[in-house]
C-alpha cells in the first residue's frame, strides 16, 4: 500500500494539471514531528475522542473487522477509478445549486480553484477510506475535515473566498449520494456481486461514520 505522502503527492500532480503548482507545494508541507496530516501549512490538533471511543462508535454502526477487510478489497478497484468518481461526484455538488452555493461566492459565482484544490484532497480521502488504517493520525485528521466544513475552519486551507459554513443538515444526507454513486464503481472489479455488495455496505458504514465524525464543531460543547 502507498504510505499518505505518497499518495497526497501523487494525486495532487495527476489533479493540478497546471491550474494550481502551488498545490503541490502546499501538500510537500508536511512538516516532520507534527503528530498527523499537515494539509497545507495548517498543523492537526489532536482529536477529542479517544482511539477506545472510536471503537465503541464502530461498535453502534455494526462495523466489524469484516467491513475493514472489504473497504480494503475496495482499495485496487477504486485506486486506477479516483479522478473519474470523483468527477461523478463534483457533476452531483455541480447540478444542486443548493450545494454549489457553498463552492461559490457571495455573488454566486463558483470558485473554480477552490473547486480544483478541494478535489485534491477529497481523492486522497478516497484513499484513505478505501485503506481504513484507523491510528491516530486518521483520528486526529477526521475532526479537521470537520472543521472544514464548519465556519471555525472552511475556506482557510484554500484562502477561498467562498461561502464560510456549510449547514449541518446536508453533512450525513450526503453520505447516499456518495455512495450510491460509488456502486458502479466497485462493480469495475472482478469481484462476485456480493462481495461488491459487502464493499459497499462497508462504505456506507465508513462515510456514515466519518460525517459522525465532522459533526463534532457542530454539536453543543459536552454533547457530542
Ligand atoms: C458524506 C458527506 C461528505 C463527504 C464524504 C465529504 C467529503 C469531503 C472531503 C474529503 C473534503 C476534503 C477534506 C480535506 O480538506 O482534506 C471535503 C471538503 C469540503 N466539502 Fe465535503 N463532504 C461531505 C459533505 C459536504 C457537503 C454537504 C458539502 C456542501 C456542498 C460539502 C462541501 C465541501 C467543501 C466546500 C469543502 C472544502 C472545505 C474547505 O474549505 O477546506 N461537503 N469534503
């Protein structure tokens, strides 16, 4: 398997094309010594949950080391597909202009380097759901994704311009589009039709947990 540097530089060369060098510069900032992801210069703070507590929250999705192994089966089948389902799923944000808005401006103008940058990021977390290493690291860089899409920390990676919070109520409701669209997908492998099935329950529990996970910034102080 590719180690994360690896693949977060890789995919951003193949998804820069040009339009964003200093994409490639912002994800060699990775600074040694700093516990977790450093995508763009920003550090990861530590999570505010335990690695037992993420485990107990498994325990309520019904995740078993079974769902692990066939996220991991998803991995080759997903790896040569990322750009392509990821252009499926930015053709889904493109077409509900009730999502778009939160790429766009106040004038409602979509910001396409925003667009571009956040592509980047959002192949590698393909990745990174596909390998399930669920250590620190990953914890840690959850509630930064989560962050992200709330006021306290969306725009800032990308210095965009764009809308600063995205309403809570679209964060899980996106998890069946995402995966739904991911079916064909995995359906690209030469894998039986109920290991395909087994893939996808496994994604469904993943993404359904990690916007558990990003709910957090949302959630009253105590009460998560
Ligand atoms: C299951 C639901 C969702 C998934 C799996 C998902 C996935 C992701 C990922 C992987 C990233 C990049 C994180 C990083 O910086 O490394 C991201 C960022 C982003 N997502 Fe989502 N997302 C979800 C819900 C939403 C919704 C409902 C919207 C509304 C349109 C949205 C809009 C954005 C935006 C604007 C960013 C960039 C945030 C920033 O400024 O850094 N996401 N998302």
């Amino acid at each position: 398997m590719l180690n994360r540097k690896m693949i977060t530089l890789s995919i951003s060369t193949i998804a820069c094309l040009g339009a964003c060098s200093s994409m490639q510069a912002m994800n060699e900032t990775i600074e040694p010594g700093i516990a977790g992801y450093t995508h763009g210069s920003r550090s990861v703070e530590r999570a505010p949950i335990t690695l037992a507590e993420l485990e107990e929250l498994k325990l309520s999705l019904l995740m078993s080391d079974e769902d692990i192994k066939y996220l991991r089966m998803s991995y080759k089948v997903l790896e040569p597909n990322v750009e392509e389902l990821v252009g499926v799923w930015y053709g889904f944000v493109g077409s509900n202009p009730h999502l778009l808005k939160y790429f766009s401006n106040a004038a409602s103008e979509p910001d396409m380097e925003y667009l571009g940058r956040v592509r980047a990021r959002f192949e590698r977390w393909v990745l990174d759901t596909a390998q399930a290493d669920y250590d620190q690291d990953w914890l840690d860089y959850q509630f930064e994704i989560g962050r992200r899409h709330h006021r306290i920390g969306k725009n800032k990676t990308d210095h965009a311009n764009a809308i600063d919070h995205i309403n809570f109520r679209h964060l899980s409701a996106l998890t069946i589009p995402v995966t739904t669209t991911l079916k064909p997908f995995l359906e690209r492998g030469d894998h039986t039709s109920e290991e395909v099935d087994k893939m996808h329950a496994a994604w469904v529990k993943s993404v359904l947990m990690q916007s558990i996970l990003w709910s957090y910034p949302y959630v009253q102080d105590g009460d998560f």
